[in-house]
C-alpha cells in the first residue's frame, strides 16, 4: 500500500503549513507524504521561517518548497488545518484536524521557534498514529 498522503493547510501556504510540510518530510517519511497548499499564494515563504528552520533544523525551504494552491498537490488522505485565525478555508472536504496554531508571523524569533517545536511535536504524534490508521 502507498503511504498516506498529509496536506498541511492554512490560507497563504507561507509560514505554518511550509514548516509542517518541511518537517513532515524531514522526520515522517517514512511514514506518510507531506504536502503543503492554501488558499492563496505567497511570492515566498516566511523569510523568519525559513531561517529559523535552516537554524534548528538544516532544512532549507526555500530550495525544496514554495508557495502552492490546493489545486496544485495530490488529492490528500488526510488534511489538516494549521489553525484559521480568520476562518479555515474551503478544500472540497471537512478537516480530519485543526492544529489551531497561531501565525507567528511578524512575532519573536522565541514565539517562531514554540510554533516550530509544537508543529514538531504534532507530526510526531501524527507519525505514530497514522500506521494504525491506515492499514490494510
């Protein structure tokens, strides 16, 4: 069986969903796909996220990512919302969960680093849970 396919989504695909989507890749490979979209584009990702990530991490997102619309990524098993301050946006289909993450945009290099390390610490958790989900 294919791994499952995780969508990491928030309104503009620039700061939240791109950490998840790098840190998916980065520790749940193996486990599923991640995949990053929103609503709306931005002409870069979060410059304060990409270097935070490069810092604690070594990822560079800015070599292996960019902004991306939910029309642009595979159909994903599993979708979930980064949090929407504002309102979540509409994918087609319900959320399986809401992360209900604040944007540290335009914060703390601190407020960046605890949104990174919750998102860390979910994808973890979704890492450990998916196998029993999907299984044939």
């Amino acid at each position: 069986m294919s791994k499952p396919k995780v969508a990491f989504i928030c309104v503009h695909n620039s700061c939240r969903s791109q950490i998840a989507e790098a840190l998916g890749k980065h520790l749940a490979s193996d486990v599923f796909d991640s995949y990053s979209a929103g609503t709306e584009t931005k002409p870069r990702i979060n410059p304060d996220a990409v270097r935070i990530m490069k810092q604690l991490y070594g990822i560079d997102m800015e070599q292996t990512q960019y902004s991306k619309l939910i029309a642009d990524i595979p159909e994903p098993d599993l979708a979930i919302s980064m949090g929407c301050n504002v309102g979540c946006p509409f994918i087609g289909r319900p959320f399986d969960d809401n992360w209900g993450l604040p944007d540290p945009t335009g914060q703390s290099d601190e407020e960046f680093v605890r949104v990174i390390k919750e998102i860390e610490t979910r994808v973890l958790q979704l890492k450990n849970s998916l196998p029993n989900q999907f299984h044939d």
